[in-house]
C-alpha cells in the first residue's frame, strides 16, 4: 500500500494545495516531520490554527499508534460518529476492528442504574472484553470516557497502545485532557498520547488524527 487515500486526481490536487496554504500560514513550530503530518490535518479539518497550539503529542506517539494499526489493533471510541468518519478500507488493510458500546442496552441499564455515564459503562465495557490492550483508543466527544480510561489505566491495568484524547465541550473537557498529561508527566504512567488541550476537540479531529496516522504507516515504517 503506497497511498491509502481514495482520490480522484483533482480531490488529490485540491487536497495539496490546502496544505500548501496550511504550510505557507502556520508559521515557526516545534513539532517533528511526522508530527506535523498529524497537526496539518487537524487544522484541515477544521480551518483552525489555534490547533498548532492545542495539540500536545507524546514523544512515542506517532510510532507506537502506527505500529499498533499495522498489528491490526481494535480502534475502542466514545461514539460512533467517529466510526462512521473512518475509512473502512484502510483499517481494512491492517485488519483493525472498530469497537463502540455507547448505546449498548447493558451499557444503558447500567449507566441509569450507578448514576453514571454511557461513555464511562461503554469503556469498563470496553476493558472486561479485554479490547482496551494494545488498541488505539479515540475519544472525541465525552470527557468522561476519557477520565474513566484514565482510571482503568492507573488502577486496573489497562494498556492501550495509543489514546486519541480529544473530547470537545464545556464540563469536564479541559480536566480530562489535563488528566492525561499529568498521569504521564506527573505520575509516569506510559501511555503513549495525542491530545487537544482546552476546550476544542471533537470526533471530526479523532478522525483525521487516525487518517494522519494510517497514511503514515505507508511510508517506510
């Protein structure tokens, strides 16, 4: 597989050039080549700079993500959307399944019955069928997923490969993403990560950060 994109000559064409405008706008930053390659797409997916700034990526992980989706490893999400944005094609190439069980009718019972989120059941769910080892995990939409895989990180052993930490909103985004970062920086838990920073997020950044990553393991790695 050289090019896992699925462009007519034009989209391709079309695509190059906002790059282009993307490099020629960024200005300075610190990020490594294969780093870049991530950040670029986030910012054309959204049209936002300011991700230059947001997005914080663990040294380890671009090749950690990259050689678990070539082992094949289970894509685990928050919500379906971001199935849905992924091309099944390309997981399809290395094998990946994707895994989401946030309208599962167990997950609904007993999320009413603890007084507590479909995001966090779906992801002890998640972790009791063994999916959360070695798998890539992207959150976009629910901070609570994301604190929940936290936990089950620290405290029963969860070992996922990559976490795609990017949930959007207003309670509890910026903490969890905070969470992230000081369970690695603070507490030195290795868990390779890719995080957004604040509020900003969304399945849609999950999504071209997983594209970024599966078009990156076509090239040499």
């Amino acid at each position: 597989m050289n090019d896992m994109r699925q462009m007519t000559g034009l989209g391709r064409q079309i695509e190059n050039s906002s790059f282009d405008v993307i490099n020629n706008e960024v200005g300075p930053h610190d990020f490594t080549d294969e780093q870049w390659e991530v950040v670029r797409r986030v910012i054309h997916a959204t049209a936002d700079f300011e991700y230059k700034h947001l997005t914080h990526i663990s040294d380890d992980a671009i090749v950690e993500g990259i050689t678990a989706l070539k082992k094949g490893a289970p894509i685990v999400t928050d919500v379906q959307m971001i199935i849905a944005g992924l091309n099944n094609a390309r997981l399809e190439a290395y094998g990946s399944e994707c895994h989401c069980f946030i309208s599962d009718e167990d997950v609904i019972k007993t999320a009413k019955e603890n007084n507590s989120t479909r995001a966090i059941e779906s992801f002890k769910k998640a972790h009791s069928k063994g999916l959360l080892n070695g798998a890539v995990v992207a959150i976009g939409n629910a901070p609570t997923a994301l604190i929940e895989l936290c936990r089950l990180i620290k405290e029963e052993g969860a070992k996922p490969a990559l976490i795609v930490g990017v949930p959007v909103g207003f309670i509890s985004a910026v903490e969890s993403k905070e969470e992230v970062l000081k369970m690695v920086r603070v507490e030195k838990v290795h868990a390779p990560y890719i995080i957004t920073r604040g509020r900003k997020g969304g399945s849609t950044i999950a999504v071209s950060i997983i594209h970024a990553l599966l078009l990156l393991s076509t090239k040499g790695h």
